[in-house]
C-alpha cells in the first residue's frame, strides 16, 4: 500500500485525546489512533513563548481520507488552530499496510458523526 500517512496532532489533555482518537477510528477515518501523554510542547502564540503539557496523537490513515479527517479534526478539537502534520509512509509490514487500508473507509460521502 503505497498511500498510507502517519499524521500527528497535539491535544490539551488525555480526555480530549480520548474523544478525538475514538471519534475518527468510529468513523473509519483512521484506522488506528496512539495516544502518547506527557508531552511538553514550548511555542510561540499570540506573540509569547508558551509550554504546557499535551498529549501526541499518533493517527494511521490513507492518503485519500486526509482532506475528511482534516475537516472532522477542525470540528472536534478544542484549539483554535490544532497541529494536524502528515507523514508519508514510505514502508512497513505488508500485512499491517493491508490491515490499514482496509480499515480506512473513503467515499465522496461526508463521514459520519460520532
């Protein structure tokens, strides 16, 4: 499977991670979401250095799914502006890339809501 993405997202707290991850694996967005707490992110916003603790969503998808993830990631996360970066998957088990691709469901059709 040659258009698989690893793409990562920042979240507030383990309660919002929780829902978000849930949420695009329930609407098969995603075929797998890991959730990597402690995280100390130090960046700049509104013109100040900031840190503070958070939480990585590693999130296993297909390239065709990223725009609708994009779109339902902006409904549910509590950030103005959430980090949402994608990584190519140049490689990896056979098996899991398949497992993947299937589990990711792409349509013309808006995903469903959870």
């Amino acid at each position: 499977m040659t258009d698989a993405r690893l793409l990562l997202c920042t979240c507030p707290d383990e309660a919002s991670a929780a829902r978000i991850a849930r949420a695009l694996v329930e609407a098969r967005l995603a075929a797998c979401v890991s959730r990597l707490p402690g995280l100390t992110s130090t960046y700049r916003w509104e013109g100040a250095v900031q840190e503070d603790t958070e939480v990585l969503l590693l999130i296993k998808t297909r390239a065709a799914a990223v725009a609708a993830l994009q779109a339902r990631l902006l409904e549910l996360h509590p950030y103005d502006v959430p980090e949402l970066i994608a990584l190519n998957i140049a490689d990896g088990l056979p098996a899991y890339l398949d497992w993947l691709g299937e589990s990711v469901a792409v349509s013309d059709s808006p995903p469903a809501r959870s």
